[in-house]
C-alpha cells in the first residue's frame, strides 16, 4: 500500500500511452509525384551561391569528424513524469563508456538530493502516516517529523547502496538501458529482468548484486539504525527490502515506457 498510488499513475500512463500508439494515424496528403517536384531557382537577378573555398571544405570535414567521434552522453537529464530525477537512464543508448567510482557518486548525489526528493518524501509520510505504518513513530507533528526523516534517510542509504556503494565494489552499471523494442510485455519482462540482471562495467552481464544485495544493505542500516525499537526484527527488515525491491522494479517498468509517454504528451500538448 506504500506506493498504491504510484502503481495507479504508472499503470494509468503506461495504458494512455499504449492506446495512443496503436490508434489509427490520421492520414497525411499524398505527396507530389517525383516527376512533378521541381528544385526551387534563384530569382532572377540573383547568382547561385559561389563553391565553397578548399579551406573551407576542409574546415567542415573536420568538424564532421569531430561531431562522429563525440562520446555519448554517460547521464541524463531527464525526469519521470517531468519532474522525479531519471539521471541513470538513456534511451537508444548503443555502446557508451562505463561509468567511474567518482562518476556513480555523483549522480546519486545529484538525484538523491534533488529538490523534488522533499515534496516526494513528505508525500510518502503522509501516506505512512495515514496507515499508521510502523506505530512506534507515533501521530501527530511529531510522527510525520520522524516518518519524513526516515523515509529521506531510507531513499538516500538506498540510492548509494544500490546506485554508487555496490557498483564501484563490483564493477557494474548501475545504468537503465531502455530497450524500446517489441510489445509490450516483451518491454515489460526485460524492465523486471533488469532487477536481477545488470550490465557490467566491461560491457557483459551478471547477477545484479547491486539491487539485490544494496537493497538488503540498506534495509538493515536503516531498520537497526534510527527505526522503532519494536521494528527492529528481521521479519520487518525483509519487509522493508520487499518494498524497497518492489518499489525499484515498478520503477524499471515506468522507466521502459516514460519516452514513449513523454512524447505522446509533449504531442498532445
């Protein structure tokens, strides 16, 4: 029930979005027959532009050259839903260089402590807040104090855990490679496939111990640490790994799916 509501939206979009691509496409006007289309002349009175000097030529060879050897992007920019950081994401990605230790940092840091975490994290408490999840923070201001700071503690422990810690240990990606290929239930099983499969700073594939085993790190950090004494058993550390693993595993399928529904909505709109 921790993230219902963020089920409802993915799946919501993920539908719309879904609906939209197999809709009829309006149809375009014919184009003109190739005997008929003409190339445009220079009015009269006007010479054609002069052939551009050997140094010129050259000047623009090796800007080509330089603009076919430029390295892809390592992150991104983008954001779910315009607005949840998506750095660790790239679309249509191909071969790109793996990320360094001081690379995988940094972009956890930079998602971890984005501005959005705050709304995102007080929603999350509200919502805690409101089963009465873990009773021993209590209500009022008080609990929804101690709930927000323990979900911002959960999210960043995690973050690092999963995305920084464990891949600079192991050597592996802690990058989503969307596929962007095939239905949708093809998309959908490589996106939860990638919860146990990850790709490997050398470029292969391994066991992805970074979520598996960061997200089982993480639960017991936090749950020994700053968690309700009456929480602190490991019947409720796997439960907050569930949700953790669960929760990253959504995420992977809306994350498959967000450049097709970011480009229906920026076309609608």
């Amino acid at each position: 029930m921790r993230y219902a509501f963020l089920v409802l939206v993915a799946c919501l979009l993920i539908t719309s979005a879904l609906a939209q691509q197999t809709a009829p496409s309006a149809q375009q006007p014919p184009a003109a027959p190739q005997s008929q289309q003409t190339a445009p002349q220079a009015p009269s009175g006007q010479s054609q532009p002069a052939d551009k000097s050997p140094a010129d030529k050259n000047a623009d060879k090796n800007k080509d050259q330089e603009d076919s050897t430029k390295k892809p992007a390592a992150t991104s920019n983008d954001r779910l839903f315009f607005a949840l950081p998506n750095f660790l994401t790239l679309e249509n990605a191909g071969q790109v260089p793996p990320l360094t230790t001081g690379q995988k940092f940094k972009v956890v840091a930079r998602g971890s402590f984005d501005y959005i975490q705050i709304p995102w994290y007080a929603v999350l408490a509200g919502v805690s807040q409101a089963e009465n999840s873990e009773p021993g923070y209590g209500q009022g201001a008080q609990g929804y104090g101690k709930r927000f700071g323990a979900y911002a503690a959960d999210g960043t422990i995690e973050n690092f855990m999963v995305g920084a810690v464990l891949p600079s240990v192991f050597k592996q990606d802690p990058r989503y490679f969307q596929n962007g290929k095939g239905g949708f239930w093809h998309r959908t099983g490589y996106a939860v496939s990638r919860i146990f499969v990850t790709r490997t700073d050398a470029g292969g594939e391994q066991f992805n111990i970074s979520e598996i085993g960061g997200a089982v790190a993480a639960s017991f950090i936090s749950t020994y640490s700053y968690h309700p004494s009456g929480d602190c058993t490991v019947t409720n550390t796997m439960s907050v790994w569930g949700s953790q693993v669960g929760y990253d595993t959504i995420t992977l399928v809306v994350k498959e799916f967000w450049p097709d529904i970011r480009r229906k909505l920026k076309k609608k709109k």
